[in-house]
C-alpha cells in the first residue's frame, strides 16, 4: 500500500498536475541535487513530505507568497538567507510570539524566494482517505526527508533549526524596531481576504505591511475551461484579429500559457492593437514584451468601450476573458460595427474547502474579521453561496453604529452586486485597483476597528 502510494506521488511530480481540492499526502523534491546549499539529495529522493486534511490546493507551497503559513517556506527561507539576501520579519502586528515564531520574509524577497522554488522544486502528491497523519509519519520514516526535522532522527536537524532561530531573532528586532506595528495605520484592524489564494498575496502583504491582520480564505478559485478547443483555434487565426482585449491579469497569464503549451511564438501577437483593463492587467501585458494601445481611465468595461467605440468600426475583436463574465464590453462594441469574438480562458469556481472555514472565521469572538474584501461580482456571489444568503446578510448587519463586519468594495461593479443581494457597501475604493482598496481600507481604518466594539 505505501509503496503503491509512494510511486503515485513520485510520477505526478513529473508531470506537474494542478494540486486539487482533496486531502492527501504531498512531497517535494529537488530538480538539482545540489541546488539548495548544505543539501544534497537524488531526483527522486524526498525532500519535504507533508499532508493535509483539507485541500491540497492550500498546500501548493510554491504560490503562497507567505512563509508565515508555510513550514517548508520558511525553512528553505533559512537555508537560502544569506543566497538570495532575505530579511525575516514578524508574521503579523501583535505581541503574539507566534507572529516571531512563524515569521515572514519581506514582500520583495518572498517573491525572490517563490521564484527559487519553482524553479528548483517540483512536487507530487497522492489522495488519500483513511488515518492520513499515520501514514505521513510512515512515509517519512521510511524516505527521510532532509526538511521534515520531526518523526525521524535527521541529521540536518540541528543546523536547520540554528538557521531558523536566526531568522526568529532578525524578526523580533524588526518589530521592537522605529517603524514597530503601533506605529502603522492597520494596527489593530483585522481583514478578510476573498481573492484567488494565487492572488491574494498583493494584497495581504500591502495590508500587513501596514499593521494589519490577513485572514486569507478564497472565495473563488481560478480553474483552465473546459475545453481548450475555442481559445486554441483563435490562437491559430490571430492574424485574423485587429484588436486584443484583455480584462484581468488572469486572462493574460492564461493566453501566454495557452500559446507556450501549443508552441505559438509571441510574434503572432505583435501585429494586434491591444487593450487592457487596470494597471495590473496592462503591466502584465508588458511585462510579456507587448505594448497596451488602450488602458481606460477608470477600471471597467464601460470606460474601455468609450476608448474604443470610435476605433473599432468594421474590426475583429478577440476578447479573452473568463467563462462567467459581464457581456458590456462585446454587446457595445458589434453595436459600434466591431465583430468580436468572446473565447474562455479560464472559469473561476467556488472553492468548497472556505466554506468551512468561512463559517468558523464569521462565528469566532477573537478572530472574527472586522471587514471582509470583495474584488470582484464572482467574490460576492461565491461569499452568498459559501454561507447563505441570510448567513450573509446575517454577517455583514450592523446591530450598532459601525459594530459589525464592514464590506470593502473594489468598485461600483462589485457594490452594485453587493447591493443586487441586500448586502451593505460600507466601503469603496475610489480608485479601481489593489492600491485603491488598500487606501480605502487606510481611510477608513478607524471605522473598521470600531467593529470590535472599541478603538
């Protein structure tokens, strides 16, 4: 049985599967033997194995962003510290030892160390039912992986655990430091993140940066169509197309992969006037070594149809979106004489595993939310369907002035889905972005907190 399970999870390391959302036994290992100093280990050889009761989709290691919630983060953090120059800082605000013990690495070197990962780690997994923390602890007795510093006698374990400890104490000094938590905006506010788990680090590290306290819990999760058919075949005709529209950065990462998978070189893309909603979506495009002809001034179908009504006349459009979308953009733009194709990318679905997790964050007394954030309609219809609506109406009620979970809306599109269930807008951001809601949230920090019932 182990040695079934243990050949089931070797062979998908080789063939990179999307973890799913199911619990199970996972393993990573190195791509280079020699690529993480002081370790060295075969292929094939394990070098951290761990499980999950819920969903190994929230145990992707390699896109949280966020070593405070990841044990093999942080001790690959350590190991590469002085490699990749990182700086360990506390998890949260708070006197909370746990937010030294489980520290972080700065926004800047988290993303230095997601990119060491995933280009020197590949990992595989099994679906497991039965007594899944027995068989994890037999796994790693039997393969003796050199990052599980518990349940075998490891001969790295001490000099591992030395390079954490320095990494705790470099924390601690940062939060006794001049720029401590009290002296940031977000102390004492504690907020709900809805978006995509590979999307929420932005933003949670923004708010922690400034004193916050993050609860990350998915309200959607993005998932590849269906079918790949349509988007491949629009691929395959680009130089068909005049215009490219893109909506999200989602939609961009999908398009670039889709035409990497089916060997299609960027050049077919040169010759497109392309158009791109938000800053983020438009750096992304750029980053891609494309330039954006069209970003609207305000973040919404609307405003990208007012720049291109009066270009488009008698033009192919290629809009790429996700599967549930907002049909202003192509209605608009064939009344403004375009022909415009609308092609899948991606589809985003609600994610089962934060529904419980959702229920137990809304129900707690010490770790309940004082505002949750909703950055797109899909969060707030998933956040409906997650508790409810009268749970949800419940949740974000006010039974005093301001005491209650405050709603933080990106902008008019999402509170006008707010408002389409009854559900209050406490909060908007003026300006459409990740950075407009962050300073929202800062403006309206002192609301937020009387959600607890003090200052």
């Amino acid at each position: 049985m182990h040695q079934e399970i243990w050949e089931s999870i070797q062979q998908s390391s080789y063939k990179k599967t999307p973890f799913p959302d199911k619990r199970g036994i996972y393993a990573f290992f190195l791509t280079v033997p020699t690529s993480l100093p002081g370790i060295e280990v075969p292929r094939d050889h394990p070098l951290y194995i761990g499980m999950t009761d819920s969903s190994l989709a929230e145990r992707d290691h390699l896109d949280h962003e966020d070593s405070g919630f990841s044990t093999l983060r942080r001790t690959i953090g350590s190991i590469l510290k002085e490699t990749l120059d990182l700086r360990a800082v506390p998890r949260a605000p708070g006197p909370s030892r746990t937010n030294i013990t489980n520290y972080r690495f700065r926004h800047e070197d988290e993303l230095k160390l997601t990119q060491w990962m995933k280009t020197n780690l590949v990992c595989g997994f099994a679906c497991i039912e039965g007594n899944i923390r027995r068989l994890e602890q037999e796994l790693i007795r039997k393969y003796e992986p050199l990052l599980n510093l518990t349940d075998w006698p490891n001969p790295c374990s001490q000099d591992i655990r030395k390079l954490r400890h320095a990494c705790r104490e470099e924390a601690s000094k940062a939060r006794s430091s001049q720029h401590g938590p009290n002296t940031r905006p977000l102390t004492g506010c504690r907020v709900l993140i809805s978006r995509a788990r590979k999307q929420a680090a932005v933003l949670s590290s923004a708010l922690r940066e400034l004193g916050c306290q993050v609860i990350e819990i998915p309200f959607i999760e993005i998932r590849r169509p269906r079918s790949y058919q349509p988007l491949d075949t629009a691929l395959r005709n680009l130089a068909t197309y005049d215009w490219l529209i893109l909506t999200s950065v989602n939609g961009v990462e999908a398009l670039f992969a889709r035409m990497e998978k089916i060997k299609l070189d960027r050049s077919a893309v040169r010759h497109l006037r392309i158009a791109a909603i938000g800053p983020a979506t438009k750096k992304t495009i750029e980053e891609h070594g494309l330039p954006v002809t069209v970003t609207p001034r305000e973040y919404v179908a609307e405003s990208v149809v007012r720049g291109l009504r009066r270009r488009v006349q008698g033009k192919r459009v290629l809009l790429v979106r996700a599967k549930v979308a907002r049909d202003v953009i192509p209605r608009e733009l064939r009344r403004a004489g375009a022909t415009v194709d609308v092609i899948e990318a991606y589809q985003t679905v609600r994610p089962k595993s934060s529904e419980k997790r959702l229920r137990a964050a809304l129900a707690g007394r010490t770790r309940k939310p004082h505002a949750i954030t909703f950055t797109s309609s899909s969060t707030v219809r998933n956040f409906v369907a997650l508790v409810g609506l009268r749970g949800a109406r419940a949740a974000l009620s006010k039974p005093a002035h301001h005491h209650g979970v405050h709603s933080v809306s990106i902008g008019p599109v999402t509170s006008a889905t707010l408002r389409e269930f009854g559900l209050p807008v406490d909060i908007e951001a003026s300006e459409y972005t990740i950075p407009g809601l962050v300073a929202a949230i800062v403006r309206q920090s002192k609301v937020i907190r009387q959600s607890s019932g003090k200052l």
